[in-house]
C-alpha cells in the first residue's frame, strides 16, 4: 500500500514538474492602456487572440481617451500604452516615462453630421473651413471633451479656424465620453462630430448621421505604442510588453493589422518604420 501511495505521489510530482511551465505561460499577462477607438473599433477583439496564440501573453485592455491612457502610464498602471497624439506621446517620452516611441499604424479622422446638413458643409475636404460653417450658423456639435486623441485633434482644428469654443456655447455639447457614446450623442441630437475612421465604420447607430467632409491632411490619425519605463516602475513587464510592441511592428503583425476589415473596408493601415 506504502509503496502504491509513494508511486502516486511520484507521479503527480513528474506531471506538476512538466505542466508547470505551461501553466507559467499561461499565466503571463500585459496591462494595455489605449484608446476607446482601437477597442471600439473592433481591432483588439480582432488582433489580441492572435497575439495569444503566438506568444501565450495575454493582453488586458483599459480603453479610455489618450490623456487617461498616458496618465495610466505615468502612474505605473500600464505596462504598455497604445494611443493616438503625438505631441503627447513625444512628451510622455521627454518626461522619461518611456523611452522609446514606434509608431504602428493610421487611419484618418472624419467629420460626422446629419444628411440634412444645416451648415452647408458636406463634400469638403477642409476641415476648418467646415468648422467655421457650423460655428456660423451654430449648428449642433458633439464633442468627447475627454481629453482623447480625437478631443486634441478638434480642438486643434477649432484653434486653426480661429473660433474659441466651449460648454457655455448652446450648440456646442462636450459629453467626457468615449467615441462610441459620442457618437450616440450625436445620433440622437443629429449633430456634428468629429470620429476617427475606424469607430465610425463600426458603429451601428449611426440615424441619419453621414461622413460630410474627409480626405484633408490635417485629418490624418497616426496611432503610437510605447513601453513604459522600467527604470522608473521596476514593476512593469519588460520582456512581456516589448515582445507585444515587436509583434505590432514585425511583418506579421502589421499584416494582422491590415487584414482588419468590415464590409471589405480596411480600418487601419500599417506604417510601422521597422
């Protein structure tokens, strides 16, 4: 009986031995903090599985605005952020918080509006211009006013078209959300926004909303990774979270990114400079 037992108890050691490492990469996780317009998308539901299934490092993602998700970083709660503004990814590398930017991807913002267009501005391709437009005849606009790459984005464009906007205007709504609710916002107010392509090309609720103008320059939307600094946050999993930014800019992974689709249209293009 003793000797039945040692041999049971032998045997549970050698299967614990050869499963423990599996059980190991199993284990291994990321922290991702990023925007709501990769995760709204649909691109991370899309590409992350894969990413698992190649490395075992499952990725965990707190979708907020940029400013959150750079904030997130700078506290240490992130090993890796995945956003969309570059001056403000330039200084979260110039405050140490990251060493090294590598930019992944871009799509393009859009300006949404209603088919009835009560600015006039549909069919431009300047962004300002048709801002100026929907100041005049103070038509309703939504805005994240969450701080978010898109947030910056508009505000950079209302500052171009030399208008001060803000919560005290009537037609001018900030709803501190993400780019989704936004946009139901928008919807349901049959107001203007500004979204990035990928959200809008995904977004169901979309009422009698319609891209009015698109295709200027300015509206150009490039996406950038960075691992947060280890040296100041001995917590953060280097090995793990580089091995998710290699992926991102390897040919494999640019090819995943581009082989995202809905209805045969492509919603981030890859333009990784590895």
């Amino acid at each position: 009986m003793k000797k039945m037992i040692s041999k049971l108890f032998f045997t549970a050691l050698i299967a614990l031995s050869i499963n423990a490492p599996q059980a190991l990469a199993q284990n291994k996780s990321i922290v991702v903090s990023s925007t709501t317009s990769t995760e709204q998308s649909g691109l991370f539901n899309f590409m992350l599985p894969i990413f698992k299934m190649k490395t075992g490092i499952e990725v965990k993602v707190v979708a907020v605005g940029t400013g959150q998700a750079l904030d997130i970083g700078r506290r240490g709660d992130a090993d890796v952020v995945f956003v969309h503004d570059k001056p403000a990814e330039e200084k979260f590398v110039e405050e140490g918080f990251s060493t090294k930017r590598y930019e992944v991807m871009y799509n393009d913002f859009v300006l949404i509006g209603p088919k009835s267009d009560p600015a006039k501005v549909a069919g431009g391709k300047d962004i300002q211009a048709a801002l100026q437009k929907i100041a005049a005849a103070q038509a309703p606009f939504v805005s994240r006013g969450d701080k978010s790459g898109t947030h910056a984005a508009e505000l950079r464009y209302w500052k171009g078209a030399g208008i001060a906007v803000s919560p005290s205007q009537t037609w001018y709504k900030e709803t501190g959300s993400g780019m989704g609710p936004a946009l139901n916002t928008a919807s349901a107010m049959n107001g203007y926004i500004l979204a990035d392509r990928g959200t809008w090309l995904s977004f169901k609720n979309r009422g009698d909303l319609i891209i009015v103008v698109q295709g200027d320059p300015k509206m150009f939307n490039q996406y950038g990774v960075m691992l947060v600094n280890p040296a100041k946050f001995p917590h953060v999993k280097k090995a793990e979270g580089q091995a998710f930014i290699d992926w991102l800019i390897s040919k494999d992974g640019q090819n995943v990114i581009a082989s995202y689709k809905i209805d045969s249209e492509q919603l981030f293009f890859p333009n990784a400079k590895n």
